[in-house]
C-alpha cells in the first residue's frame, strides 16, 4: 500500500513540476491578450482552474466525511484513512479558495467595476468557503475525539449539495457571473490550450499537496494513539 502510494505520489509531484512553470510560461507569453478586458482577462487562468480544483477537494472531503459517518467504529483504519484524507482536501482546499476569492474580485473589479456583488455564485462560494473554514478549525481541536471528528465529518458532508448549486446557480438563478468554460466562451485554440495547461497544473499541484498532507495527518493520529495507549498503561500501573 505504502509503496503504491509512493509512486502515486511521486508521479503527481513530478507532473506538477512540469505542468506548473509551463502553465505559468504559457499564461504570460502564449496566450494572446483580449480585446475587451485587455491583460487583466489572464486573472481567468488562475481564478478558474483554482476554482474547478476547490470544488475537487471539498467533494472529495464531503464524500469522505459521509462514508466516515456510515463505516462502523470497528472499522478504524479505514475511518482514520478517510478522516485523513478530508482534512487534507479540506485544507487544500480552503487555500485553493482564498485564491479564488482574491482572484475574483481582482478581475471583477476590471469586468463589472466592482470587486463584491452579492450574485448567487459568488455569494455560494463564499458560504462554502466558510463552511470548509469552520471544518478545518473544528478539526485543529478536535485531536483524537471521535464525536468531534463526526461533527467536522457532517459539516463535510452539507457542502456537498452547496458545491452543486454553486456549478448551477447561474444557470438556476441568473447572475452576471460569465459562463466562459461550459458555454463555449473559449474560442481562440491559444487560449484553450492555456486554459487546458492550467487547469491540469492546477489539479495536479493541488493532488499533490493533498497526498503530501494525508500521510503526514495520517502519522500525527497513529502518534496520538500511542501516546493514548501510554498514558493509558502509565495509569493503570499507578
């Protein structure tokens, strides 16, 4: 298991390597400049493939959360496993968007004239940001507890159906967010292969981070079972 993840992770990481300076290369001195919002149209690059790549995290975190709270007690290794891997999509996660939310208002700003307007995509992000954000703290103190834990683990979970709305709420309630990706708004093949690159530097930066994160949280609670099980043996012998 060890050894697969291993190579997982060092295929992931490498990818990342490669993908991220090109993206970057790309981005800058590739992709042509557009007519209407001039230089500042490049915020999209990273504003949407951020974006995309949150939504990856906190799903894989809900999903994680919910077969936390449906596997038994007795099944330990596979709930630590799980608990583990969405703190690390969570916490990649509420970076990926705190990029998204800086992003954001940055190329607003240039295409609306204003960086904040309370339209249903933005204003969903922002609560599922905060959601994520309330997840992550819960489980900085939560440490070994196990309600605690199922706690931060049902919170995951009620992000799952706001991470839909958030795909779909232009579509259901209108906006002035664009729909550049799914509606065909990339046209120029320059900018679609930067868009591509990005979005790929994105998801596999972020994969990487979130393994990265997952093995070390996954040792920091073995550690705090043994600690447990001393302090337990240290009592009893008192």
């Amino acid at each position: 298991m060890n050894s697969r993840l291993d190579a997982v992770q060092t295929f992931v990481a490498i990818a990342s390597l490669c993908l991220l300076p090109l993206a970057l290369i790309l981005v800058f001195f590739y992709a042509p400049i557009e007519a209407t919002l001039g230089v500042s149209q490049k915020i999209f690059y990273f504003h949407v493939s951020s974006a995309i790549s949150m939504m990856a995290c906190f799903g894989v975190c809900g999903i994680a959360g919910l077969l936390f709270l449906i596997l038994p007690p007795t099944r330990k290794n596979a709930r630590l496993v799980l608990d583990g891997v969405g703190v690390a999509c969570a916490e990649m996660g509420i970076v990926l968007g705190a990029v998204v939310l800086v992003t954001g208002p940055l190329w607003a700003k240039k295409a609306w004239g204003t960086f904040w307007t309370w339209e249903p995509r933005l204003t969903l992000s922002l609560v599922v940001f905060l959601l994520f954000l309330g997840y992550v703290a819960l489980r900085s103190f939560a440490g070994s507890d196990a309600f605690s834990k199922g706690v931060a683990s049902g919170l995951a979970v009620l992000g799952i159906p706001l991470l839909y709305f958030i795909h779909f709420a232009v579509e259901r309630w209108g906006g002035a967010h664009p729909q550049v990706v799914f509606k065909g708004g990339l046209v120029e093949p320059k900018m679609v292969l930067t868009f591509i690159i990005s979005l790929a530097s994105a998801l596999f930066t972020s994969t990487a981070m979130v393994l990265a994160r997952f093995r070390i949280e996954v040792i920091r609670q073995r550690m705090d079972e043994v600690f447990l099980a001393l302090d337990d043996m240290e009592s009893k012998e008192v």
